[in-house]
C-alpha cells in the first residue's frame, strides 16, 4: 500500500521538469537554486541530524526554530519523525528493523522506504521511544498534531519567493516579464533545489551503505564515500559516524573535510553553538579526569583515600550519546 509521502515526492519531481522550459531560465534563478542547496540542506544536516537527533552541540532555542522552520522547507517530514527515523536507523542499522537499509535494493535504501506504510515506523509508540524529548517541547507536538502544517510551510514558501522575486522584477520590466521571472524563480530555487536536497539526503541513506571505505570495522555497513560528502557537506563519512554518533565532527583523516562541522565552529565564534561533543576518545579522558578530580577531591577530605584511588581503577567510561 502506498504511503501519503509518496504525493508530494512524485507531485515535486514533475513539476521541478519545467526547469526544461527555456522562458524560465535565469541566472538569478540557477545561483538562487544552488545557494538554496547548501542553505536549506544545511538545515537538514547541521539542524535535524546533528542537532536534533544526536544533540552534538547546542544553540539557541530561537536558531534552533529557524533550523527547524527551514528544514520543513525541505518537506523531508516532521522533526520528531525525521529524529525517529533516524534514531531507529541507528539503533538497527542494515537490519531487519533498519527503516532504509539498501542492502534490501538500493531503491528501497534510496527513496521507496517513503512509498510503502511501515506501520512499526509509523507507530506512536516508535516516536515515544526514538523521539520523546522532542516531543515534551510543545513546538515540537504542535506540529504533529498537525500533520498538514509541513505541507502549508512549504507552501507559504512558495508564495514569499514568487512575491518577492515578482517585486524585485518590476523595478525592470513589465508584469507579464515579472510573472515569467517569479515562476522560473519558484521553479529553480524551489522545486528543483527540493529535488536535489532530497536526493542528497537519500545518497546518505543508500550510497553510503553500499560504495566507499571503512575506517572502523562496525557492525553493520556504512562506508564512507567522498562523492556523498562532497555534496552532502561531510555527511559521506558515514562510517566514521556510525562509529561515533554522537560526535559533532565525522573527520577522522585529515581528507575528510566535513564542512558541517566548519560552519558549526563558525557559528560558535559569534556564540550561536556551544557543548560542541568531542570524539569518543575525548569525552572518554574528560569523564576520567573528571572522576579523577572528584577523587583527588574526596581523598584530601577521606582518611579512607587509599581506599577511594584503590575503587577507581580502569572502567568502561559511558558513552554520552542518545539513544541512537
Ligand atoms: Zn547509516
Ligand atoms: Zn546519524
């Protein structure tokens, strides 16, 4: 049985084809498009999957909404069911469980996960469990007790670019020349940039776990691929972050640029990211000096030092990662 996603997904694509009428070709319309590609792909990436769903550094509630608010842009679903998704992924990764393992076809890992009813996926109980902190934020359960409202952001968006591309229009030309430029604006900078930023998303999804090279061996298959990562601003070393998930960077040679992490060490400069996680060795030498210092600290207050230094020997130092 087909799921609803599939409407949009097909309704986007068709339309994104009048990219091919010449009457809508403008080189304000192509750089719109590509800058849309980074911008609002960066609110997938930098916003969904690092923030919201492996909660790798921290920010302002406000830029966080504005993260978010682009994102639905993207029509790539509802936060707290992206976060959900995502996090099963991680936790059953090229399992049976696994909502978009390639390893069952590369069409299904790619793009018809989102066509078929996968009634564990979509079952209230798998948000509880995969997206509960998100949902005790009242912005975060409005929108999934309105399910439509990602579809009226993408379309309120559609209606601010033709507005406002058709305004700037006239100041040059007349308004039969501004409707032409306003939907070749819409067509370009949206519907097209909608199609690239989805097929991106899903190369993560299906690329990623089939082509490139393992840095660590984990147990399931994600390779790192540099072709994804190019495109994806660093989300091709996939294997690197399923080794770690919850660190903020997923650069473990010096190659492997990952330019979402640059941008939120830029972002951090002028304060909007902070708690940025560090790699799991890091985190792991913090908790020990930590615990050392709490121990230094009970020893100069204990006449049982010995005793405290002798119960601190080697652990296994937790993982400060979620659920994922
Ligand atoms: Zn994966
Ligand atoms: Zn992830």
């Amino acid at each position: 049985m087909f799921f609803r996603y599939c409407v949009p997904i097909v309704a986007v694509h068709i339309l994104a084809l009048a990219v091919f009428v010449p009457a809508f070709f403008s080189w304000t319309a192509v750089v719109l498009c590509l800058v849309g590609v980074h911008v609002f792909g960066q609110t997938i990436t930098m916003g969904y999957h690092r923030l919201l769903t492996h909660r790798s550094f921290k920010t302002p509630r406000w830029f966080e909404r504005v993260l978010v608010v682009g994102a639905l842009c993207c029509l790539e679903d509802s936060p707290a069911r992206w976060v959900a998704t995502h996090r099963m992924h991680h936790a059953h990764s090229d399992e049976q469980e696994d909502p978009h393992s390639p390893l069952v076809t590369f069409l299904w890992g790619h793009v018809w996960w989102l066509f078929v009813r996968n009634h564990s996926l979509h079952h209230p109980a798998n948000y509880e469990r995969y997206a509960r902190d998100l949902l005790v934020d009242p912005f975060y359960m409005w929108i999934e007790k309105h399910p439509t409202s990602p579809l009226w952001v993408y379309a309120a968006q559609i209606v601010l670019y033709a507005v406002a591309s058709f305004a700037a229009a006239l100041l040059w030309t007349d308004a039969a020349g501004a409707a032409n430029f306003a939907a070749g604006v819409v067509v370009w900078g949206v519907l097209l940039r909608t199609v690239l930023v989805w097929h991106i998303t899903w190369s993560v999804n299906s690329l990623t776990h089939i082509f490139g090279y393992r840095n660590h061996d984990t147990d399931e298959n994600s390779r790192n691929n540099w072709l994804v990562a190019l495109f994806a601003c660093g989300e091709g070393w996939h294997n690197n972050h399923h080794s770690d998930p919850a660190c903020c960077t997923v650069r473990h040679r010096w190659w492997e640029i990952d330019i979402t992490y640059l941008e939120v060490r830029a972002l951090a400069l002028v304060g909007l990211a902070w708690d940025i996680v560090p790699p799991r060795a890091e985190r792991a030498a913090r908790a020990m000096a930590g615990r050392s210092e709490n121990v230094a600290l009970k020893a100069s207050a204990s006449p049982r030092a010995d005793v405290a230094l002798g119960a601190t020997g080697p652990e296994v130092v937790a993982d400060t990662q979620l659920p994922s």
